[in-house]
C-alpha cells in the first residue's frame, strides 16, 4: 500500500505511466518486495507484491489527474532515500503525506499573474496586435482565478473549462474592442490557451509509444473532451459578441531577424509562466523560459527556411530535449517536465480550437459552402 500510494501520488502529479511503473516499483522493492507487478488504469492502480513464495494484490484509487511538478521531484527524491538508506512502510507513508501537505505551491495571485503573461505571449506568436495584447493578459488572468475558484469547489472539470473559456474570450473581446484591436478573433483564442491541456495531450502520445495503449487512450479522450467544451464556450462567446471566427497564423515563414527574435522572447515567457502554472519552483523557471525560447527559436529559423510546420516543430522539440539531456544534471527537476514546458508552446492549441469551431460552423454554413467547411475543419 506505501507503494501504491507513492504511485498514485505521482500519478495525479501528471506524471506519465512509464515514471509511474517506475517510482512504484523501486518504492516496492526498496521495502524489500522480490517481484512487482503494476497494473495502470486511468483512475485506479492495482500492484501486486512477490516476496519469496508469497504474493498479495491490492488497489488503489487515483483522483483527479493534475501537474504539480514540486510534489513529482519530492516523490522521486524520496524513493532515492528509500533506496540509499533502510526505511519502515510507517516512515514512507509519513513521508509521502507530508509531500502532499507541505509542499510549497504558488500563490493563486502569483500563478493567474504567470498565466495571463504567458497567454499574451502566446497572443503574439498567433500575431494578435499589440492594442490586443493587454486584453489577453487581463482576460487570462481573470479565467485562471475563475478556473482555481470553480475547482476549489469540486466543480466539474469539463463544465468548468467551458465555463472558463466563455468568461475569459467574452473578456478578451470586449477589452480589444475596447482597445481599438484589430484581430479580435485571434484574442479571444490566445485568452482561452490556459486551458489546453498540454501535458495531459503530451502524457497521452507518450504513454501509448510506450506500451501504455489503455491509459494512453483514457488520456486522449478526456483531453478530447476538455477541447472540444473548450470550443464551447469560445464558440458561445462568438454568439454572444458577434465576432466571427478569423485565421490564426502560426508564424512568420518569413522570419526576419527582428521577428525571430520576437518569437524566441515569447516562447520563453510562456514556457516561464507555464511552469509556474505547473509549480515548478522559481528556482528552475530560468531553464524553464530557455527551454521555451530555444524551441521558438528553432521553430522559427526552420520556417523561415521554408519548411513545414510539423518539421519544424519536430526539429525544435529534438532540439530541446537533446539540450534536456546535455544538461539533466544541472536542473531540479525532471528531464520529462523541462522537455514538456519547453514545449508547450507549440502544443496547437488554436488549432484543436479551430477546427471544433469549424465543426460547430456547419449548422449554419450555406449548404454550398458545408463540404469546404468540414475538410477545412478535419
């Protein structure tokens, strides 16, 4: 059960299932099991422990799945204690629950603040104007306050993401009208970027390469699901404002120096204020805002170089992690949540949305119009 619980513990940190067969096994074996096996379920995990002839099975219940990367570092330091030095179940249990309890999180000021930066950074890499740049950090700012709020309340997580995605693109319109902006659709989508979600998205990918195919798909329906009533309360908003839904633009393919640099500053601050989203302590936000900017920067260069943007963004994702691992050594916490927030800005958010929107768009598209409409869409 101290085993179980050091997984489900990580597990609802946002760990994916490879780090939490992982960190199972070797809290299990530094207890002194002989053989373990874990079986992964999206809202359960079920172990079984072998010492000599015996063996017992047990479960346990996993809640809602979050990122919290201090408490993901805690856990894994302590199964590398356990691992150094002789410990009781009775003082891993203790241990474990003081990680839960005690430790250090970031003010809700502090992380609606990082949020509604990284969203306006956000806002510039999809080319909102500046006059709309200001209204994207207010219309962030006040969606993650909302969204903290809601969930404190034991909300529904879906309900709460349309909920949030309406408040914050209402906002977002109404402020860069008010503003003079010109790209009001483009603000409404950067507003509501707080609520893609992109380690769940990440974790899902991995977890299926991995041979983790049931947790893997479990994972890609709910982030399914939360993007599509994410689209729900932007689609909402565009009915209640009357801003109609206008191209997001990923990038200059031109890429002038000016611009590139633009792109490369942006991508740092959004992967600092994600990772501030993500606790990450402020210590590490440094590698986290180079992490970022080295992915921009890369992206950036090789679609100026006139290629596409998914070799692009295969190229900047290779590039940040090959980076992660020339320099795991001198970073706090772990290679998989740098590689991440290094590249969660170019998790295609504003596209996902996109294309929901356009589904959403052929209840009222001209019938002669309805087959462009859904291959643009898909």
């Amino acid at each position: 059960m101290a085993a179980l619980e050091a997984g489900r513990v990580i597990m609802e940190a946002g760990a994916r299932s490879s780090s939490i067969e992982a960190i199972t096994e070797r809290f299990a074996r530094a207890l002194g099991a002989d053989r373990v096996d874990l079986r992964l379920g999206y809202a359960s995990l079920a172990i079984t422990i072998g010492i000599g002839a015996h063996g017992i099975t047990r479960m346990r219940e996993v809640g809602p799945l979050g990122v919290n990367q201090r408490v993901d570092a805690e856990v894994r330091h302590l199964a590398e204690r356990a691992e150094r030095q002789p410990m009781s179940v009775e003082d891993v249990r203790e241990a474990l629950a003081r990680i839960v309890t005690h430790t250090k999180r970031h003010s809700s000021a502090v992380v609606a603040v990082s949020v509604g930066l990284a969203c306006a950074a956000f806002g510039r890499l999809l080319h909102v104007d500046w006059l709309g740049i200001v209204p994207v950090f207010a219309a962030a700012t006040v969606g993650q306050l909302a969204r903290r709020e809601l969930l404190s309340r034991n909300a529904n997580g879906f309900v709460t993401a349309a909920l949030v995605s309406l408040i914050a693109a209402m906002l977002g319109a109404f402020g860069a009208r008010a503003t003079g902006s010109q790209t009001i659709p483009t603000v409404m989508i950067a507003s509501i970027l707080l609520l893609v979600p992109g380690i769940p998205s990440v974790n899902a990918q991995s977890d299926i390469l991995e041979g983790h195919p049931t947790v893997g798909s479990a994972r890609a329906v709910t982030v399914a699901v939360t993007l599509v009533f994410i689209a729900v309360g932007l689609w909402l908003a565009q009915v209640l404002t009357g801003a109609a839904a206008g191209d997001v633009p990923i990038a200059d393919l031109s890429a002038p120096w000016l611009s590139l640099l633009e792109q490369t500053a942006c991508g740092a601050v959004a992967a600092a204020g994600f990772g501030v989203l993500f606790n990450i302590g402020f210590r590490s936000l440094p590698w986290c805002a180079l992490a970022g900017a080295l992915a921009l920067l890369v992206r950036s260069y090789c679609l100026g170089l006139g290629w596409n943007l998914e070799a692009s963004s295969f190229a900047a994702a290779l590039a940040v992690s090959s980076a992660v691992l020339l320099l795991r050594a001198q970073t706090e916490i772990s290679q998989n949540a740098l590689d991440v927030v290094g590249c969660i800005a170019m998790v295609p958010g504003s596209f996902a949305a996109k294309a929901i929107l356009g589904l959403f768009a052929l209840s009222s598209t001209d019938p002669m119009l309805a087959a462009d409409t859904l291959v643009t869409a898909v």
